[in-house]
C-alpha cells in the first residue's frame, strides 16, 4: 500500500462510459500529467441499484474485454470491482494511492445518491474527488419551463434544447497515459458470471452486435454512409430496418450523444428531413432522461397518477405467451422472437407489442417494462420506463389510452412484403402477403398449402381485436368516470 506521502494518482472510474474517445474524466487523468489507474465497478448493492437484466450483462462482459484491450494499448490496466460503490471506491483509492479520483456524472436516482455518498467518503478522506458531464447533451437540471420547472411535453422540451442547449465538440481520446504500475489485483471478469451458460442463449447476440467502442463507431459510420438513407420514413419499416443500431452503444457509454451530434454535421449523406428526424430521435433519449431525474419513480410509479386507479388483469398464462411470440398475431410474435433471438426490437415494433401487452392483455405496462428491461441490450433506466409509459397513456406526452394498435394493420402497413414476419416467424413463412398477418382468415386449402395447421403448428389469435379494443376502452372509462 502506498504511503501516505505517496498519494499522487488519479484513479478513474468507468461505469456507463465504456470509451475512451470523448471522455471527459478520462482527458482530465491524463492531463493532470500523473500516473493513472482504471478501474470498472459493479455495484449492484448500493440502496436502490437495479441490476442489470441478462442481455445488458452479456453485453457488459464484451464491452469490458474491449475497453480492456484499448487501456492497456496505452498501457493501462482496467482494474474490476464489485460492491457497493462508496465502499468499494474508498478501499480503491486507498490501495492505488489515490489523491485523485475521477468520474462521469450519472443521472439515474440510485446512480446520483451512490455517487454522492463517494464523493463525500473520497473528500472525508482528503481524495479530490471530481466530476464530469458527457452522458447527455444536457444536464437534466439546466433545462426549465418559462415558470422555472422541468418540462412535460416533449416538443417544448426539444425547441428548448436546440434553441439553448449547443452541444460542444467531443474530446479526443488520450494520446498517452502515464500508467499506474502498483500492484492492486481486481476480479477476474469471469467470475462475474455475466454470460449465460446452462443454457447458453446468447448465439444470435453474438451474430448480431459487436460490443465496444469500435463496434459503436462502425455503426456510426455505416449508418452514415448511406444505412440512414431515407431515415424518416425507413425508421418504421420493420421488414427493411433503416434504424442506426446505435442504441445499445449509447446506453453503455460506447459512443456519446456529442459524437453523433458532430458526425451528422459532418456528413451530406444524411440530409434534410432525414437528419432532422435522426436528431429528434436523440432529443427523445434527452427527454427520458430529464423525466427520469425530475421523476425518480418513473420505472414503478405512473407518471399520471389518474391510472393508478386502473383495473389491470393479471394473466400469467397470457404473459407467457406474450414473451414467447405465440399471440396469434403475426407481427407481435415476430417482435418478440426478434427480442429473444436478438435482444434488440425494431422501434416500431416496440409499440406495436407495447400495445397489445396494455391494452388487448389488459397487463401493467411495469410486465413489459421489468420483460424489456431483461431481454434489451439497450435497456436504461430512462427510456425503458419513460416509453412504456407513453404506449400505456400514463406517461409525459404520452399517447393517449385510446390509441389502440391494430396488429394486422400495423403489420401490413410496415411489413406489407412480410420480410420481417418471414425472418422470425418461419411456420408461416409459405402463407401469401395477403394472409400472412392474419392467417386465421386464410382459407383452408391456403393454409394446406403453405403447411400451416392453426392451433398446433401456430397459435390461433389469443385475443380479439375488436373485443380486446372496447375491454380497453370501457377500463379506460372507468377510471375518466372516477374523476
């Protein structure tokens, strides 16, 4: 252990900022001209932490091997942790030596009052302990209605980030550190048990992410050059998926908000309407945030508490069959294949199962949300909650509980080749265009044909639509009537 005499390094912390570009605690480590230890600590112990859902662990594993690997090209080892983050922060400075620590400021509730109790443990102790913005665009608290209160709608909210908020140019990552080179032992990344094993469901996450900030940077540039052509409308084409992939990345910390937000200023291939669209899209992220910190329930407390009083049902067998994509209806059970073989889910898709769950199950839009928040790479504390609520109609600016998704509508309108269908529901892949968002409508020799046997090689409907929408509709009215 150093002596006290001694304490001259800056230790920097790594949580939801898995990069090295652009980081601001990183810059001011290695600015400081001192030497610089790394370290990465899972806290899922301190009051109020969520632990991360099985999709986000897989992904914290790999994005650890890669931020790993780029540290130590500058010679610098990544030390892990787990605990509580006060206490385990403190015992770190403490071994490493420590008269600096450094960190990006989190904005999740649980995040700020850990974070808060560690800073006042480092400064007990005589650590300097500091600091830094580079998660949002904005500091949640820095934007206020005319009336001095955090916003509830998002329009106003967007017109006020872009009128006040100028996103400042990302940072350069560290040409150079001067490595800590104490001998300070962490934990094995494996013995974190992050990945699934008994079974191993991760195969086609392995086939279709690349965890890590270069993996966040090659999406970048390939939506860039010419994968976000035709952005405004492609978005919400399940079967010819125009989104940027960028989402997961964020929600680590692999890539900021400042770095797209130049990129697009760099490039002629995303024009017009189409970045327009991009960036409100990044605005929106912005938006969950600044609910989530004015909001610090938002993940099990409805936003409008008129809902508080709704009659939801409880339907096990239902919610089963939700997760499963064995609804009956085509497109959903597409989606949530997608989310189980992917742990990813087209936008629009994410509305179209968010709506069904709510109001043709009748289900609490929290079933959907704690499923999301398990299965999604990209599921944060913000916009997971913030835009269940917004399908449920308890939420900011929610949509309203009327606007009930018609699935085979929603499928023909944004799948109408059936591409997507196809790709994640391969029992009815056969079926024409015409039936294959409602093959229970498909006529017998049609169903012969295409090998589909309603009832046992696909489900037939779990709900009806028509019956389902009025069931919801009359709950909803129930509790207009309360007031």
């Amino acid at each position: 252990m150093p002596n006290e005499n001694d304490r001259n390094t800056v230790l920097v912390l790594f949580r939801h900022d898995l990069r090295l570009s652009d980081n601001l605690a990183l810059c001011a480590a290695a600015n400081a001209g001192r030497p610089v230890a790394a370290a990465f600590i899972l806290d899922e112990e301190s009051e109020g932490a969520r632990p991360l859902g099985g999709a986000r662990r897989w992904w914290l594993h790999h994005s650890l091997t890669a931020l790993s690997k780029d540290l130590k090209t500058l010679g610098v080892k990544l030390i892990l942790r787990r605990g509580p983050m006060a206490k385990t922060v403190s015992a770190l400075a403490e071994e490493t030596g420590a008269a600096s620590v450094y960190w990006n400021r989190r904005y999740d509730p649980p995040g700020i009052a850990a974070d808060t109790q560690m800073k006042s443990a480092l400064q007990e102790a005589g650590t300097e302990a500091e600091s830094f913005a580079g998660h949002l665009l904005h500091e949640p608290w820095r934007i206020k209605t005319g009336s001095g209160g955090p916003y509830r709608v998002f329009t106003p909210f967007w017109r006020a980030l872009v009128e006040h908020v100028h996103p400042r140019a990302p940072a350069d990552r560290p040409g150079s550190l001067k490595p800590f080179e104490g001998d300070v032992t962490g934990d094995a990344l494996e013995d974190w048990q992050l990945l699934p094993t008994t079974p191993d469901w991760a195969g086609g996450l392995r086939e279709t992410w690349t965890p890590g900030e270069a993996g966040a940077r090659d999406r970048l540039i390939a939506f860039l050059d010419g994968g976000g052509d035709g952005y405004k409308t492609r978005r919400d084409r399940m079967g010819d998926d125009g989104t940027s992939g960028l989402s997961a990345h964020l929600a680590h910390g692999e890539i900021t908000p400042f770095e797209i937000w130049q990129a697009l200023d760099g490039t002629d291939e995303l024009a017009g309407e189409d970045m327009l669209t991009f960036r409100k899209e990044v605005g929106w992220r912005e938006f969950c945030w600044h609910l989530l910190f004015h909001n610090p329930d938002l993940a099990t407390k409805n936003f409008n508490s008129d809902f508080d009083a709704f009659p939801w049902h409880r339907n096990d067998r239902a919610l089963t069959d939700w997760q499963r994509g064995q609804t009956g209806y085509p497109v959903v059970d597409a989606a949530m294949r997608q989310l189980w073989q992917t742990g990813w889910m087209h936008n629009r898709a994410r509305m179209i199962v968010a709506s069904f769950l709510v109001k043709h199950l009748g289900l609490h839009w929290r079933t959907g949300e704690e499923w999301f928040w398990d299965t999604l790479v990209d599921a944060d504390p913000a916009s997971n909650p913030a835009n269940w609520q917004w399908v449920a109609g308890s939420g900011a600016d929610a949509a309203p509980f009327f606007r009930i998704f018609n699935p085979v509508l929603q499928g023909e309108k944004f799948d109408p080749q059936g591409r997507y269908v196809r790709a994640f529901v391969p029992e009815i892949e056969n079926l024409s265009d015409k039936h294959l968002h409602q093959p229970w409508k498909a006529p017998v020799e049609a169903l012969r044909k295409a090998g589909v046997s309603l009832g046992a090689t696909y489900p037939r409907p779990m709900v009806d639509h028509k019956a389902a929408r009025e069931s919801a509709l009359s709950a909803y009215k129930s509790i207009r009537n309360a007031d």
